[in-house]
C-alpha cells in the first residue's frame, strides 16, 4: 500500500505541475487556459468480471474507484477537445472462487491460472480480491454549448491503457484473516475502452477490457467490466 501511495502522489505531482506552467496561455495562442475543462475525475464503480462461467460468482456489491487527472486541449474554436493524463485505477471483486495455479492434460509444462469455486464446506466470510492499475487514460470529448444554467453535455470516448501494480486477495475464514500478494500469470498491461455522459460536473461511465486479467495462454480469458458515476470538481 504504501507503494501505491507513492506513485500515485507522484503521478498527480507531476502533472498538477504541468497544468500550473500553462495557467497563463500566450496572448497570441487561439487556445484560452479557461476553456480547459474536466481536468480532475473521480469515477465511483460497479465492477464485474466477464466471462467467469456459471459455476463463479462475482457478488453486485463488488466496486472500484478511479482518480485521473487529465489535460484538457480545446481543438481550435470547436466543441470537441483532446485529453491526455494519468490516474490509478483499483477494482474490488468479492467472489464464491479462488485464484489457483495449475498444470492441464492438454500443457503439463505450463503453470495456468483458474478461478476455481471455493468447497461449500468451507467457513467463508468474505472472499475479495483487489486489482491496482497506474493508468494512462486518453479520450475524444465532446462538450455542447451552455445552457441558460450555465451547464453543457459532456460526451467523451477513448481508452485507458494500465500496468499492473499488484492483486492481492483477502479470505476470512473461521475468523481468521489470510492475505495472498504473490498471484502468477497476470497480465502486466492492459487496454480497455471507456466513455462517459455527463452534464454539468456530473456524469456515468462505463469501462471494458479488452486485456484479459491473466496473460494469454496461461489463464482463463476474463476481462473486467465497470460501469459507475464521474464527478468532476474542475
């Protein structure tokens, strides 16, 4: 955890410093500071897990969150803009199953990773495991023009590309608390597709991946599914 602090204060560091050198654009530039909106958000998540099979289970109660700070630039005169920024991205999935790592009859030299159904036996309190991204997100916005509120409708489309910082999965079982960090097979990168609605400095969004959470080849083919509310403060 501390880890994850550390980057993630770097990674706002950085580029809060880069929006402050351009507070005050040159008087020439057809482009005003002012108009730059959307800079920080703040997505609150429903987050699941595609293609899982019906034997797993990922509970509707599994959430996330996601913090980018993103540099907004007006494309000439026009509604549309380009963003490009920074942000981390954790996603909370609480399940019936395990992540267990395995040989098959088919590869007996490589080592796969399954999400297999934890014995119904077993005393199960809870069952979570946790995915931490450092993201670079980059999108297409669309911004109509005020309205008597002084408020527009936000369109954006794009895409997030992340490198993963860790998983971990916390089980207690019989009042005991068992923490794992060390999960094989994970997918280092991943590339999912995002897009958001939102009027005002309020919004819903939706994120797909299209990176399955275990490398190709050495896993099960699942990706992450989140939809959830944006906010927007400036």
């Amino acid at each position: 955890m501390k880890k994850l602090v550390i980057i993630s204060t770097i990674v706002i560091g950085v580029l809060t410093s880069a929006f402050a050198q351009e507070t005050t654009p040159a008087s020439n530039s057809p482009i005003k500071r002012e108009a730059r909106e959307d800079m920080l958000l703040m997505n609150f998540n429903w987050a699941t897990i595609l293609n899982t099979g019906d034997s797993v289970n990922v509970e509707p109660y599994s959430w996330g969150y996601d913090l980018m700070l993103m540099y907004d630039v007006p494309i000439q005169s026009s509604n549309f803009s380009f963003a490009l920024g920074g942000g981390l991205g954790i996603a909370n999935y609480y399940t019936n199953a395990e992540i267990q790592s395995r040989t098959t009859l088919e590869d007996t030299l490589t080592l796969q990773s399954f999400f297999i159904p934890v014995d119904g036996t077993r005393d199960i309190k809870r069952n979570k495991l946790t995915i931490t991204y450092a993201d670079i997100p980059f999108e297409i916005r669309y911004r109509s023009n005020p309205d008597k509120h002084g408020y527009s409708w936000k369109f954006a489309v794009g895409a997030k590309v992340g490198y993963h910082l860790q998983t971990k999965s916390k089980i207690i079982e019989n009042s005991k608390k068992v923490k794992t960090y060390d999960f094989p097979n994970y997918e280092k990168w991943r590339l999912g597709l995002n897009m958001r609605v939102a009027y005002g400095r309020v919004g819903v969004n939706a994120f797909y991946s299209a990176s399955s959470i275990f490398d190709d080849g050495k896993g099960e083919a699942i990706n992450p599914f989140s939809v959830g509310i944006t906010l927007m403060p400036f």
